[in-house]
C-alpha cells in the first residue's frame, strides 16, 4: 500500500504526500492474485521470509486474507507486518487466525506533543498503545518496536520507551536517522550514533551484547542482565550492514528494488501481466491446433502427442542442484524492509 494515515517528515513529509497529492489508483496496485504469483516465483527462487510494509498496509481492504493465502506458498517460512499501529487493534486476532505470527510497530516516543509532531499533526499514540496490547493478547509477539531517533527531537525520551516495555514481550528497536534522499532535510548532526543510546541505557539498566538470530539480521541485540528482555540498535549510518544485506522490496505498483536508498527499479508489473496475455494466446492457439487435428481425423495421435509434450513441461528444464536452494535459507525479503 502506497498511502499512509500518518505523515511523518522523515518518510511522507506532509509538504509533498498533502491533501492534493496524486496516490496510487487502486487499478494501478499489484492485485492479491498478482502477489501471490510474483510471492511464489520468489520462494521457488529460494526466498524463505516475507514482510508486508507501507505507507500504511492495513488501509488495504481484506489483508489478512493476503496473509492466509501467503502462508499457504510452498517454501515460504515466515511471514511479518510493519505498520505504524493505529489500526491494529481493529485486525491483531484476524491476522494472526490467518496465519500472521510477527509485527513490527513504528512508534518514536510515548510523549504526546513529540509523537504528534513526528506523525505529521495526529495525536493517536493512545491508538497505537493500543494496538500493540491486542497484537500481544493475540499472540503476535515478540512485538517489535522501531523508533527512530533524531537528536533535538526525541532523543531525550528514548528511555521512556525502553523503561515502558522492559519485562513484556516487546524489543524496542533503536534505528539511527537515515538520509533517504531528498524528502526527510536529512543532516549528519541529527544523527544520534547506536552506541551513544548503548551507552546511555547501559547506564541505567546493566546489559550485554548477544548473538544475531540468524546471518544479515540489521540489528545488534543487547539482552539485560536481569532477564527482562532485550533491545535492538539498527545502525545504518554509523556502522552501515549493505555487505550482509540480502533484502529486497517490492512496491505496490510492482517495482522491484534491491536497495531501500535505490531511486530506480525494474517495473516488474508489465513484465508479468504481458506474460499472463502471452500465456491466454499460446493457450488458446493450442486449442485451436488441437480442434484443426481431429477434424482431419488425426485428433487421437495429436492429443497423444499434447499429452506428451505436456508431461515434458512439467518436468524442470534444469534438475535442481544439490544445495542451490538451501543455500538461500534464513534471508529475509521485504522491507525496511524494515529494517
């Protein structure tokens, strides 16, 4: 989903995403059919995780129904949601009854003003505060938490958030403010390094570093020493993860990016949509050839023949080599991906 219910100046700016922008027709979006096609391609190339982003991806009619049908794709072993949580509390039991089992929640600060002024004027963290209770009471945990911090923003209540949900099953992940072109007046010294808020928490509640979950996670995870849970540093600026990254992001008018800062994609849309017409015409000409035979009295050595061919289509042009796919096991895809 392209739009967004929020209008946060790092990511849609209100001076450009306003009221007289021209978003997405909902004709120009990938179907549901046409990402579960393009979601099966990806798992039969190896991809094992997908992650559901936005703009805002519960404004999208019916998504939990998108979700059930993803867990369905052979190959495909996790499935996770970003939003910003406003709506969450309305869709946290349907999505985890179709299958949803991780969701990532944006929220920069529990102060009220500060959250109103980095969500571009709405004043609904008491929404959002609700919506990661019902995904905990669903089940949808551990929650994780994004915030991103800006200095001589909300730096200063970055332990409001860490204290609030210590001992839950919730990770407040810390995410350093990244220069995403020319939309966010992006400018290094708004940059609070990871290891400056370590530090800072480190200094309150004692905590040591710990293992990444699995190779090219983007956040460094530190584990407190009295056992009540952990957080999370994403440190794309000071101590960029690119060499390990294996992410890639596909929008919702259908193009393909392999990088969250790329300003160009492949528009695979086309791509797929000339291929559904050139596979109706071979369809239909293969009829048409078929009808022409037995009417010239050769229909049952023609359908023989069909059959054959048929067969033949079925079996892999390649034979899978041994290792190829588990090769690509434990990447992710998706967003911001998320990080």
């Amino acid at each position: 989903m392209d739009r967004c219910n929020f209008r946060c100046p790092y990511c849609m700016p209100k001076e450009k995403f306003h009221e007289n922008y021209r978003f997405l027709k909902s004709q120009d979006r990938l179907s549901f059919d046409e990402i579960l096609r393009l979601s099966r391609l990806f798992a039969s190339l190896g991809v094992r995780k997908l992650r559901l982003t936005g703009g805002e991806p519960l404004l999208r009619t019916n998504l939990a129904d998108l979700v059930g049908d993803l867990t369905m794709i052979p190959g495909i072993e996790d499935i996770a949601l970003t939003t910003n949580g406003v709506l969450l509390g309305q869709h946290a039991v349907d999505l985890h009854a179709n299958g949803l089992r991780r969701v990532t929640v944006s929220l920069d600060t529990l102060d009220p003003e500060i959250f109103a002024r980095m969500s571009g004027g709405f004043a609904a963290l008491d929404q959002v505060l609700h919506g990661i209770d019902a995904a905990i009471a669903a089940g949808l945990t551990p929650v994780k938490i994004n915030a991103v911090i800006e200095r001589g923003v909300n730096d200063h209540t970055a332990l409001d958030l860490v204290e609030r949900f210590r001992g839950k099953p919730v990770i407040v992940r810390f995410i350093e403010f990244m220069d995403v072109g020319n939309r966010n007046a992006w400018r290094p010294e708004m940059v609070v390094p990871s290891r400056e808020l370590a530090a800072r928490i480190l200094a309150r509640w004692p905590m040591h570093p710990v293992a990444e979950n699995y190779r090219g996670e983007v956040a460094q995870r530190w584990r407190f020493d009295d056992g009540a849970g952990e957080v999370g540093f994403i440190s794309s600026v000071s101590q960029p993860f690119c060499g390990a990254c294996s992410r890639a992001r596909l929008s919702s008018e259908g193009k393909f990016y392999t990088c969250l800062f790329a300003t160009q994609g492949r528009l695979i849309h086309d791509i797929l949509t000339s291929g559904q017409r050139a596979t109706a015409g071979h369809g239909r000409r293969q009829r048409e050839n078929a009808d022409q035979a037995y009417r010239c009295g050769r229909g049952a050595r023609a359908l023989s023949a069909g059959r054959q061919r048929g067969a033949a289509r079925q079996r892999p042009a390649f034979p899978e080599r041994t290792g190829v796919r588990h090769s690509h096991r434990g990447r992710r895809h998706g967003r911001q991906a998320d990080p």
